[in-house]
C-alpha cells in the first residue's frame, strides 16, 4: 500500500480524534500536521520509507501564513466583527423586537414571525451568528414560554432566524470565500442577497402556516387591544437604525461607493454612532466589544495557522489530487459532481465548523468547479471573468454550510441557544424544532442549483 495514502488517512483521522477530545480546532489542525510530518520522519528514517515529508516544509507556512495576513479583504473580518458586538451592546434590537411583539401579536404565530424578521435585520447588519443567536435567544424564549408556546417550535425558530447572519451579506464567511477561491467578495455579497431573501422568506411562511394550521403550538393572545397610528410610528423608530446602517454597509457596496473593505469601517462607525445615540457605548461596553472582536480575530488566526499546516502536508502527500481525482472519475456529470461536493460539505457540516471546511475543502474543489463547462455561464450576465461559475458555487456552500450551525452534533447554534434557553427547553426539544427548518435551508440549496440566476442576476446588472 502507498505510504503516503496511509499517512492521509492518519491525518485525517487524528485531525477528527483530537476534535472529539475537544482540542480546539485550530490546535487540532496545526497538531495533526505536525504530528503527521514526525511520523514521515519517522518512517524515513527507521525503515528507509520516503514520503518526501519533512519539517524544513514547514517553513513555507510562515510565508503562506504572511500572504494571508497582507490581505486586504481581510481587514473586513474584525471590522465587521467590531460592528456586530457594538451592535449588539446598543441596544437597538431590543427596540426592534419591542415593537414587533405589539405590531404581529394579532398574526398567529406573531412572536416566532417578529424573531424571524429581527434575525432578518441582524443579518443585514452585523454578520455574526453567535451575538445573534444569543441575543435572540435572551429577549424572546422567555416570552415565548410565557405565551405558551411549544418549546421545540421556539427554539427552533430563534436557531433559525439567529444562523442567517452566514448567508445574508454582510458575511464573515463570504469574506473568507473570496479569500480561498479567488473572487470578489463585492459579487459574493450581491449574489447571495436572493438566496438570503428567499430562505428567510420560506421560514416566515413556514412559521406562519404551522402556526395556523396548528394553534395550540403557537397560541395567539386572549386579549389585544386594537393597533394604533402610533404603534405604526414606534415600529417605524424601531427599524430605523438598522435599516440606517444595512444602506451604509451593503448600500455603499451595491451603488459603487466604497469596497467591502471600506464598507466594513463605516459600518463599525455607524454601529458605535447608533450605541452613542442608544447612550450605550461608555466604557465598560465598548471594552466588552473589542475584547470579542479580538477573541474572534484570536480564533479566526489560529485556524488560519493550524489550515495552512494541515494544508501543506495534505497537498505534499498528494491528498487534494487524491480527493480531486475520485471526483472527477465519479463519471456524474457537471451537476452530478456540484451535486456530490455539495453532499460531502453538508455530511461534514456535522463534524467540522465552516471555518475549515472553508480554508480546507474550497480550495481542492474549486479547480473542479472552475473548469467545468456550465452552459448557464455564457446566459447569466457576469463577464466570464468574473468566475459566475465559483460565485454560483460558493454561495450554493454557504447555504450548505448554514445547515452545519443547525445539526448535530457540532451545531453551534444549538448551544448558543442551550446556553440561554429557560430550563423547560430541554436539548431534545432544540434537536427536534430545528429539523424542519434544516430541511427549509436544503429545498433552498436545490432552487439555488436549479436557478443559477438567482445567484448571478444580480452581480451581473451591479457593474
């Protein structure tokens, strides 16, 4: 048997061990490559076994590692971030929800309708899945649980609405797509603007006939008074910061007025203006938002690191053309490999985080995707330089990797939300209200591969 298959299917598996150990991730990354490499060593030396494996490879990391950094693109990430935790400390989204809450009591399912419809917002404006979630999690489960709702449908709904921030632009994941696939993160963030619209779209319907079709999960109010022009006026109030600052960030990147780099500034700025009119950004909160911008960015870093490890040996054991090769002589067609690749993605989602499946899988299968002849390109109105074809693909995996939020055992939302949720929300109860809402997110996945256009469409009439 070749050396080299044995060692990847060691790295795979230590990588897989040392995550179930609960060793963070991007140690899990960086250890197994190391660990990989002494064994290669090892072999070499001892039985005259040679892999072509050494540590003076190791040295390119820190080059790979530098190029990484310099990125500009990158300089979104903490800005963003930076955005989403002062957001979050504005208190905007309590208003938002406030005013919601008297708006949709009438509507059956109303509660679970305006959660849906605040993560909406959130999306649009902060980008970060675990402050939403959270967020969402503290200011509605209890009031869901006081209005008798069924605790499976409440958590699963706050799950739902909480992990559309990955999708909806702007993204932190989109960021670091464009990063591994080579595209532009502008085309990105307008391509996944229907895909976004329409998955939230589909919950709100979901919610809304469930909820009538069957009451006693979501009851509506005994008593309500009628609305009045002023409960029009405070919810009008109420959204008016975050629609404020979703045209600063994404208006200024569809018109052509700034990059997502530069958008990503003005929207840390217009978060901290709308915390200061909130008089909500004194010290000990904006302390609390750099303190979560810089743990983010201290993840995020590690795992540039420990990817790029793991990166190298896989390539320089030949495991990228190893996993590209059994693709490509799958003899399924074009849209029977997207479709394959896409499976993959959504069966790691249950093990692995975005973040690696990201640094990790997007750049072996984008050769793939990139030389495939997908007679769409030619009708979809993106010049042919613009790689439609990665942008149509990678907004087909964010959908994908949003489902990885939602099931287990890795689902991060779930215990986000475990961590917030009243006592009578059980775990069980999470597990059960998120399956209808992960078999939402793959009926949007199949219209996104069935209508490329509603990708394309929009970065195409953009420039």
């Amino acid at each position: 048997m070749d050396p080299s298959f044995v060692l990847i299917i060691c790295l795979m598996g230590l990588f897989m061990g040392l995550l179930f150990l609960g060793v963070p991730v991007g140690f899990a990354l960086g250890g197994s490559a190391i660990a990989i490499t002494g064994l290669a060593v090892f072999l070499d030396f001892a039985f005259d076994i040679y892999t072509g494996l050494n540590f003076l490879r190791f040295s390119i990391t820190v080059d790979r590692v530098f190029g990484i950094m310099k990125n500009e693109v990158l300089i979104a990430l903490p800005m963003f971030i930076l955005m989403g935790n002062v957001l979050d400390q504005s208190g905007v989204a309590e208003k938002m929800m406030l005013a919601q809450q008297r708006l949709l009591r009438r509507l059956s399912g109303g509660l679970a309708l305006g959660v849906t419809l605040i993560g909406i917002l959130l999306a649009a404006s902060t980008g970060i899945i675990g402050a939403s979630v959270v967020l969402l999690g503290t200011l509605t489960l209890p009031a869901m649980m006081r209005a008798k709702y069924a605790p499976a449908f409440a958590a699963g709904t706050v799950c739902s609405a909480g992990t559309l921030g990955i999708l909806i632009p702007p993204s932190i994941m989109l960021i670091l797509m464009s990063t591994q696939l080579d595209v532009s993160t502008g085309d990105l963030f307008m391509g996944a603007v229907f895909p976004g619209l329409i998955l939230s779209g589909m919950y709100l319907l979901f919610i809304y006939t469930y909820a009538r079709l069957n009451p006693n999960i979501a009851p509506k109010p005994k008593e309500t008074t009628p609305l009045s022009i002023n409960d029009w006026i405070q919810m009008l109030i109420a959204i008016l910061p975050a629609v404020f600052l979703i045209m600063l960030v994404l208006g200024s990147i569809f018109f052509g007025i700034a990059t997502p780099t530069e958008s990503s500034a003005m929207g840390a700025l217009g978060a901290g203006l709308l915390a200061f009119i909130n008089k909500r950004l004194d010290i000990p909160n904006f302390r609390k938002s750099l303190e979560g911008t810089l743990r983010t960015m201290g993840f995020l870093t590690a795992i540039f690191i420990g990817a790029t490890c793991f990166s190298l040996v896989l390539r320089r054991l030949g495991g990228d053309e190893m996993i590209a090769n059994s693709i490509i002589n799958l003899g399924v067609g074009n849209y029977g490999t997207v479709l394959f690749v896409l499976l993959i993605i959504f069966v790691l989602g249950f093990f692995l985080e975005w973040i690696e499946i990201t640094m990790i899988m997007l750049p072996i299968v984008a050769p793939i995707i990139n030389q495939m002849d997908l007679a769409w390109i030619a009708e979809s109105g993106m010049d042919a330089s613009s790689k439609p074809a990665l942008i149509w693909f990678a907004i087909l995996c964010a959908v994908a990797l949003q489902t990885s939020f939602l099931t287990p055992p890795v689902g991060f939302a779930l215990f986000y939300i475990k961590g917030v949720a009243p006592p009578e929300i059980s775990l069980k109860h999470i597990y059960r209200g998120v399956v209808p809402f992960i078999i939402i997110q793959l009926i949007a996945l199949g219209l996104v591969v069935a209508f490329p256009q509603l990708v394309t469409w929009l970065p195409g009439v953009s420039y």
